[in-house]
C-alpha cells in the first residue's frame, strides 16, 4: 500500500485551507470542463428516509431523512464521482444537550479515477476485468451533535478494476488516512475526555465496491455500495478499533416505464442499510449503550436531470 511520512500527512489532512483549496481546484477543473468533453455525466437529487439508524453510545433507533445531490461523469482519461448529504436525525440523536431538534449530519465524497486505457490508448481487458486505473480522493464530515461532534477528514488513494458485467461493477483497494476532531457539547454526556485537537488515525486499507446493474430488460436496477474497512488503530480515547463493514444497497425502479416520462429521469425503491463496527467502535468499546450496529431499511426516491 501507499505510505506518506507523518510530517506530510498531517500537513495534508490537518491544514483546513489547504483542504478547501484543493477541493475548489479540483471541482473547478471538473465542471469547468466543456460539455463537448465529456462523454456522459448524470446529475441527481434523492431523498430517503428509515426508522432504524443507530449511532454509537445511543441505546435507541434513530429516524433520519437523507437528503442528496449526486454528480458523476466520464470524460477522455477517467470519470468523477460527487455526492453532497445531508442526514436530518429525530430527536433521539440531538444536536446538542440543551436541543429538542436533532443533529444534522453533512458528508461529502469524492472520487476521481483514471483509466488506465483511456490514458495509454490500449484495452487493458483480462478475464472478468474490462479496465483498471487509480482511485484519488476524498470524504469530509460536518456533524454538530450531543458527544462526538465529527469533524472527520479522509484521503484515500489506490487501484480500481473496472468489471465486465451488464451495468458497472467497480472494486478499489485503498489506502485511506483519516483524522477527525471530536468534542463534548457543553452539558452533554460524560464521555471520556478527547485529545482537544485533530486526531490521526493509523492508515489502512479499504477494500471498497460500487455497483449499478439492470435486472434483465426490465425497468428495475440493483445498485449500491459496499466497504470493508481495516482497523485503524487506537481511537481518540485510546480503545482498539475493530475491522468495520458498511453494505448500502438498494433496488430501484424506473417511474418513466410506467409514466411515458424521459429513462430514469424519476426513480424509486427500497434499500437496506447494514454498518457493522460503526467507526470502528467494538461490542466492548460502546458496552450496553450499542449503536455500534445498525440495520437500517429504507424507501428512497430519486429525480434526475
């Protein structure tokens, strides 16, 4: 796997401006390509909403409705992938001890990947694999909340196998480098103390999959996504972390096939939700309080432009 010294890592991941920077530069350079340039694009807005979401150190479900803009498009030597969310919890996860509302959760990612292919002019096409190249990006965390208040940031970089199936399948293996910066609201739970500044966890790898595939001629589709993510280490309180696996997928349906509308420009489905060892938190680490465990269905619409 990649290794970056500690010196240049924290200078990336710790320097908030530097981090804006790169990302206004890099979303420039994206949408300030021509139209002509790209080969596709798809650009979307979905809502979803389920009862059963948990969140480490909380006993209860939580409901949350999700609110999401998707952008992703390919163009000459690779594709971008865009997702901006913005996760509304009830009130059994609060936004701070003294709120009646609940915590509002704002999580980005980003991933740029380049063709190995498209960059040298050659089909690079072996057994099930249809094409390889490098995954670089990023995913930012925004969440006022009781006892944690997330403020994480994450690099990742590694390799992609693109596979040859109906649709896309796509499987990356990545080093990531995250670091975050939790606090205590004021009057909140007696949490142990955090370290008072950004912490870094240890690099790990991440074996990550992302898929879109239609069922057959019909107007159905199975997509999602799905990570399993290396322990990173100890945590801000100096507990282990364990392996965690996150499995997010969904069914969805085409609306159009029915309403004579343009191809999946309004979609909607079902989806399932499965987070195991949430932030790397063990059975042991969060004790009777759980969370650390969440099996979550949802419906989800979806409207593309």
């Amino acid at each position: 796997m990649v290794k970056l010294k500690d010196g240049l890592l924290k200078q990336l991941v710790s320097n908030r401006l530097g981090i804006f920077m790169s990302i206004a530069v890099i979303l420039l350079g994206v949408y300030s390509l021509p139209v002509k340039a790209l080969e596709w694009s798809d650009n979307s807005i979905d809502w979803r909403y389920g009862r059963n979401f948990r969140e480490p150190f909380n006993s209860q479900d939580i409901a949350k409705n999700i609110f999401t803009l998707v952008h992703a498009d390919g163009y000459k030597y690779g594709s971008n992938y865009l997702n901006v969310s913005m996760l509304v919890s009830d009130n059994k996860d609060p936004s701070s001890a003294t709120s009646t509302s609940g915590a509002k959760d704002l999580y980005i990612v980003y991933r740029h990947t380049l063709d190995f292919g498209k960059i040298s002019g050659n089909t690079i096409k072996f057994g099930p694999v249809r094409g390889t190249g490098v995954t670089i990006g990023f995913d930012l965390d925004n969440k006022p909340d009781l006892g944690y208040n997330s403020r994480k940031r994450m690099l990742v970089l590694g390799q992609t196998l693109m596979m040859d199936v109906p649709g896309f399948l796509n499987i990356s293996l990545l080093e990531a480098w995250e670091s975050n910066n939790p606090s205590v609201s004021p009057g909140g739970p007696p949490y142990p103390t955090y370290p008072g500044h950004r912490y870094y966890f240890s690099p790990h790898p991440m074996l990550s999959a992302v898929w879109g595939i239609p069922l057959g001629s019909l107007p159905w589709s199975f997509e999602g996504f799905a990570n399993f993510i290396a322990a990173k280490g100890k945590d801000e309180t100096g507990n282990d972390t364990v392996p965690e696996t996150i499995i997010d997928m969904q069914v969805m349906y085409d609306i159009c096939a029915l309403a004579g509308c343009a191809k999946n420009t309004f979609r909607a489905g079902f989806e399932y939700w499965y987070w195991d060892n949430k932030f790397g938190n063990s059975d042991s680490t969060v004790g009777a309080l759980g969370g650390n465990r969440a099996r979550t269905p949802m419906v989800r619409a979806e409207y593309h432009f």
